[in-house]
C-alpha cells in the first residue's frame, strides 16, 4: 500500500468513514472485495482519508487492512484504521486491541474516545481522570510509533450539554497528548446548526485545538451540521458516500464536498474530481446493492429534472434561472420532463436533449403538447418513460411510427395444476421483414412468458435484442369502480448493457398494459442499435 499524494494541502480534510460506519446501515454487508473496490473509488474521487474499519475487532477488516496493503496503490487517500482508546488499568503499550491498529500498517489512526461523563461511568466503568489518561497513554503510545493520530471524541455534543468543562477537557487531553485532529460527533444526531456553530466556536476557543465534525442526520441537519462546523472553524469533515449510516445515516459526502468546492471556494479535491461525482454516487450504490438516490442533491438523476411548463420556458432562456449551478460540474445532466403540465417549451427542450430537431415547427410541437396530454389523461405517464416519449415524439416528426415489427395476436396463459405448481406461457405471432413469425416460451410469470416469446421469435431477424434484458417492472392500478376493473399502467426498465431506458403500457388488465411497454421497449432498443425500420 503505497500514498502518491494527500489531499491537495492538508488545511482541510475531507475524510470518508463509509467503509466503517456508513457499513452499519441497515441492509449493507459488505464483502472484503466490496470493501476494496468502495476504496478505490473513493480515492479516485479525491477524499484525503478513508477509514477503512476496526481491525482486529473481526476478520473481515483484519483481512481488508492486508489486502489493501497489497492491491490498492492510493492516488489521493491515505487509508485510516479505527479503534479504541487503551482499556482502563491498562497500558497502551501492551493493550492487544492498541496494536492491532499498529498491524494494520494504516498510517493514520481514529482513537473513539468517550466525552460524556454517564458514558464514561456508566459504559466504561471506569473513572472521570482515568478516561483521560486512556486518551493521554494511547494517543501518546501511538504517536510514538510513528502514526498520525485523530480522535473521535464520541458523544461529544451530549456530553457537552450535560457537562461542558468535562468534555472539553477530553479534547484539551487529546489535543497536548499529539492528536492532530479532535472530532466532535453528535453521535445521536439530535444537533441543529445553530447550536453546532456555537458549541464548536467555543470549544475551539477555549481548547486550541484542530477540530472536526462527525454528523449523524437524525435530524435530517447532518449537511448542514457539517457546514456550520466549518463555519465555526472546523477544518475536518467526516461523512459517508451517499449518507450511508445506522438508523437514518450519516453526513453526505458529496454534497458537503459540492458545498465546500463550488459554495465555499474551498479546494478540498484534485483537479477535474468534482465532475466524476455522481459517477463515483452511483457506482458505490451499486456496490452497496442500493438503488440511488433519484432525489439526492446534486447527484440525483432528478436533481436538475424540470417539469413545468413555467419553469421549461424561463430554462430556454437561460438554465439559471431555475439551477443553482450548471449540472456537469457534478457530473450530472439537465433532463427535461414531458408530462400534461408541458407547454411548448418543454418539448422543444426534450427534443432538444434526444437529439431530434423539431425546426421551429410550432404546429408540430403543439401536436406533441396536446398527444402528451390526451394520453397522460388516459394514465400514461412520460415523465417516468423517456423511451416511449422518444418514441412518440419522433412518430409525429417523421409522420408515422417506428415499427420494426406488427403485432398479429398475443396470448398468455397462466395454469394453476393439480399439484399445487404454476405454468405460464405465452404465444406471440407477429410480422417481422415480411416474414409471418409464431412463437412460443414459458416463463416465470405471464409477462415473463410474453417477453421470452418475442425475445425467440424477433432474435433471428435482429440479432441486437440478445443483448436487451428486462431489468425492472412496475404495475400500478390506476382510478376505476373496484381494483380488478381499474386501469392498469406498467412502467418496464430495459437495458442493453450499456445503458437503460424506460417504456410505458395502459390498459384494462395488467398484461394487456405490459404488452404495450414491451413492444416499446424492443422498439427502442432496435432505435438503439442503429437498426433501420422495415415498415
């Protein structure tokens, strides 16, 4: 394990506890592959400390801390353990947990040290002074040994309400003892900004020492928490990738870094880092077996979405006015939603962004307008189906359909047998290249069926769909007189491994409504592929 560089001065830090305490989030389990692979992403976005878990605490960071010695050379990052302070009536010296930290080969250390007074009775059982000689002794013992050392002073903001001279002597102890760094955490999350500002600004003053913040978001103000620290003079951020953390999670790291970067004028990345952000979001998500966030700030595919007509038409004159920044300095992209609130401007902006030029044709985009809203009247929904929009859109500038194929009859068959086992399957004919296709497949579930039958009677004709694969589907019963007569609308998700697009059905019944999106969906695919149509 090798450091190439720091952050770009070490003024301030941004440092990344995703693989230690983002990992305590409900639904995460990390594999030691996933760990190393999270690691590299962060030190490919820029982050200056990752604090890669508790070795010796389990085998799983033991292993992690040795492999990352052997395969990850850092770019950017240096790679932190975690542990605790000494045990009371111990030496730091001969405290197996203590050098555990020192086998990990991490040149840099987070000692959690407690700040709260119940805790440090109730929890260590131990006394006021001799916690302080824990931090004093191992602090001191491991800055011997040649490592960087930061302290979590954990509970700190609790602490502080409940005996303020006693928690800042922990940080005043840690500070002379050789801590770079002494964090303040609100371990319990129930801190607001203005109170954050104020405590740190007086720890500060009174201690001397460098502070940082460690937010949890129970009060959904870990963000700006952060920010109000920094604001106070805190030159350390901890937070995890995407707010990953136990209960409702921790400090989002990027957009406390977007925040830093293009609010406050800070340099905290290397060069170019910040436009890889949302890039580095979803590829941790899906490491992390997540969806992302669409509604994340900055990352978030819906972040810089817009959708009425109002603001479409004050976009076309200039993005600002309805952005806070332009979006590829994050990564990220304007989209335009097409739904019954578009107006004119919304379509030419959406043609605009697919690459379809509408000429100024006023006539044409108005058509667009009202076939939007006629159909999104009847359930669809376009907004949420880019693909089949597309496929609308450029039905009306080219003055017919895209059809790759017609559709003669289809039919699915769903058996309940005797033995208590299900069957389902389904028979497409279909005209394809003036060739009559019929064609049938079993499958999981009806529309699995349907979508395994067109799959085997299309694939010969075009090759390209060996490629597509169903990645999601989503029904929802829409307003009727009872649940089983209601419309029906399908939202299907296709990828052809090196993208996704989104299709739309509505129908009477549930299959009916699927067929739709997924004729679309092969549609869009073939539109895809530079395929030609026949018809």
């Amino acid at each position: 394990m090798t450091t190439k560089a720091t952050a770009p001065d070490d003024t301030f830090h941004v440092f990344d506890t995703t693989l230690r305490d983002g990992a305590q989030r409900e639904g995460i389990n990390l594999t030691v592959a996933d760990k190393l692979t999270i690691a590299r992403h962060l030190d490919d976005f820029g982050v200056g400390f990752i604090e890669g878990g508790w070795p010796g605490a389990n085998p799983r960071d033991t292993e992690f801390f040795a492999r990352a010695q052997q395969e990850i050379d850092f770019e950017h990052a240096q790679l932190v353990a975690f542990g605790a302070t000494r045990r009371a009536g111990a030496k730091a010296a001969e405290d197996p947990q203590v050098q555990a930290l020192l086998d990990s080969g991490a040149p840099v250390i987070t000692l959690v040290a407690k700040s709260h007074d119940r805790h440090v009775e109730l929890a260590l059982r131990t006394t006021l002074e001799e916690n302080l000689e824990m931090v004093r002794d191992t602090v001191a013992h491991l800055r011997e040994q040649g490592r960087r050392v930061f302290v979590d002073c954990e509970h700190f903001f609790d602490g502080y309400r409940a005996n303020a001279e006693y928690a800042k002597s922990v940080v005043r102890t840690a500070h002379e003892a050789g801590a770079d760094v002494v964090i303040l955490c609100d371990t319990n999350g129930g801190m607001l900004p203005a109170q954050v500002q104020a405590v740190v600004s007086t720890v500060l003053a009174d201690t001397g020492a460098r502070l940082g913040i460690h937010a949890q978001d129970d009060t959904g103000c870990a963000v700006a928490n952060t920010l109000a620290a920094v604001d106070a003079g805190a030159t350390h951020v901890q937070c995890t990738a995407n707010g990953y953390g136990e209960r409702v999670g921790n400090a989002n790291l990027f957009p406390v870094v977007a925040a830093l970067e293009l609010k406050y004028g800070k340099t905290v990345l290397h060069e170019g880092a910040l436009a890889d952000m949302t890039r580095i979001s979803h590829a941790i998500a899906e490491v992390v077996n997540l969806t992302p966030s669409t509604h994340q700030p900055y990352v978030g595919v819906s972040a810089f979405a817009h959708k009425a007509g109002l603001h479409a038409s004050a976009i076309k004159v200039d993005p600002d006015l309805y952005q806070h920044i332009d979006p590829e300095r994050v990564g990220n992209t304007m989209r335009m939603l097409v739904s019954d609130m578009a107006g004119r401007a919304s379509i030419e902006l959406k043609g605009k962004e697919l690459g379809i030029d509408l000429g100024g044709d006023r006539a044409l985009v108005q058509r667009v307008v009202e076939r939007v809203k006629e159909r999104e009247l009847k359930g669809y929904t376009y907004e949420a189906a880019d693909a089949s929009f597309e496929l609308l859109l450029r039905a009306e500038v080219e003055g017919r359909p895209r059809r790759y194929f017609r559709t003669e009859s289809w039919r699915a068959i769903a058996e309940n047998r005797p033995d208590g086992t299900h069957a389902n399957e389904a028979t497409v004919k279909l005209w394809a290249k003036g060739e009559r296709i019929v064609a049938t497949a079993e499958g999981n579930g009806p529309v699995n069926a349907l979508d395994r039958a067109l799959r085997v009677g299309l694939e010969r004709i075009y090759p390209q769909l060996a490629k597509l694969e169903l990645i999601d589907y989503k029904v929802r019963i829409l307003e009727g007189r009872t649940g089983t007569e209601s419309t029906t609308r399908v939202l299907i998700t296709t990828g052809d491994g090196s993208g996704d697009w989104a299709t739309v059905g509505v129908a009477e019944n549930v299959i009916a409504a699927s067929w739709q999106a997924l004729e679309d969906a092969y549609t869009y695919g073939l539109l895809r592929a530079g395929v030609e149509p026949t018809d």
